[in-house]
C-alpha cells in the first residue's frame, strides 16, 4: 500500500556548496549576461519618447480631423495540418469507414498529378466528402532512386497552404488500400456562411 503523506516530514537541510562546487558556480555567474537587458532599455527609450510626443501633440493638435487608412485586412492563415486519429486510421483500414472517392496518379507527370490532385481535392471538397484515397504508387526501389517522385512530392503538396484549406490532414493508407503507394486524405469540411 502507498503510505499516505504526513504533514509535518521533517525540513530538508540545506546542504552547503563544496569548494569545487562554488568554484564552478562563481565560473558560471561571472560569465552570465542579463537576457531582457537591451529590451529593458529600448523599451525605457521608446516610452520616454512616447510621453514626450504626447505632451507636444497635446499642444500642437489642430483641430481639423486628418483621415488616416485603415491597414488592409490581412488574409488568414492556413490552418495547420492534424494527423488522423488512431481510430479513423484503423475504421478506414477495416472497412468500417467508407474511403469516398480514389483519384489514382500512376503514370502522370509531376505538373499533370499536381493538376489533377487539386482539381480532385477542391471537387471532393466541394461534394462534402470526408476521406479520400489518393494512390501515389510506390516507385520502383534500387537503383534507379528517381523513380517515386509522385510518392514523394505529394505529401509535401498537400502541406502546402494552397491544400490546407481544404485538407485536415493525411497519413500513409493501410496495406490493403495501397500501404505506402497511397494515403489517406481527410476533407475539410464545408463552411455554411
């Protein structure tokens, strides 16, 4: 059984540096430099500069109104990429989850799978799918070490902003629908203004 903790254990002693020890730590402590130190001073200079252009505007303001431009709205970020749960993954490899359309690149060129991985993509996107299945092929292994390119570029397309915002994430389908010749895709889902 676990022992229960007592309220009053005795303090701890402090137990005193050693002369190698405090040698060492003095050492250290010499060489250490303030981090913030610089911050601290720019930030000191600028409010100083700050209180001051203040009092002069309080002096100086015209009573005419100037029309300043708003900054341009920036564009949001691409949401970043979520890996498929452990579940999802293993509903998708059993067949418990339907892979709800395939788009197989075999034997395209890189410009021509790209093409086509986005128009795939944005259809699937549009049509509220959920998984899809895109079939890279594995490339020949040995010597000729060029071949899958396919296999390779396109998990780095599909992490790319121009596809996140309409893919959640991916991950290397089971053996049975392809094993590392094809990935799992899961669709974002469409947003009703």
């Amino acid at each position: 059984m676990k022992r229960p903790p007592t309220i009053l254990d005795p303090p701890r002693r402090k137990r005193s540096l050693s002369e190698e020890e405090r040698a060492l730590w003095e050492s250290v402590a010499r060489q250490a430099r303030p981090l913030r130190n610089k911050l601290r001073v720019a930030n000191s200079h600028a409010a100083s500069l700050r209180t001051e252009t203040s009092a002069v505007k309080a002096v100086v303001q015209p009573k005419s109104t100037i029309a300043v431009a708003a900054p341009a709205p920036k564009k949001p970020a691409a949401p970043p990429l979520v890996p498929l749960g452990r579940r999802e993954r293993s509903q998708l490899s059993k067949g418990k989850k339907e892979i709800e359309a395939r788009l197989d690149l075999h034997g395209m060129t890189q410009a021509r799978a790209h093409r086509a991985l986005s128009g795939f993509l944005h259809r699937a996107h549009g049509d509220g799918l959920t998984f899809v299945l895109v079939i890279t092929g594995k490339g020949k292994i040995g010597a000729e070490s060029e071949r899958g390119v396919l296999r390779r570029q396109v998990p780095q397309w599909l992490s790319q902003p121009e596809f996140r915002n309409v893919v959640v994430g991916f991950e290397e389908a089971h053996i049975g629908h392809g094993g590392t010749g094809a990935l799992y895709v899961r669709i974002r889902r469409v947003r009703i203004p």
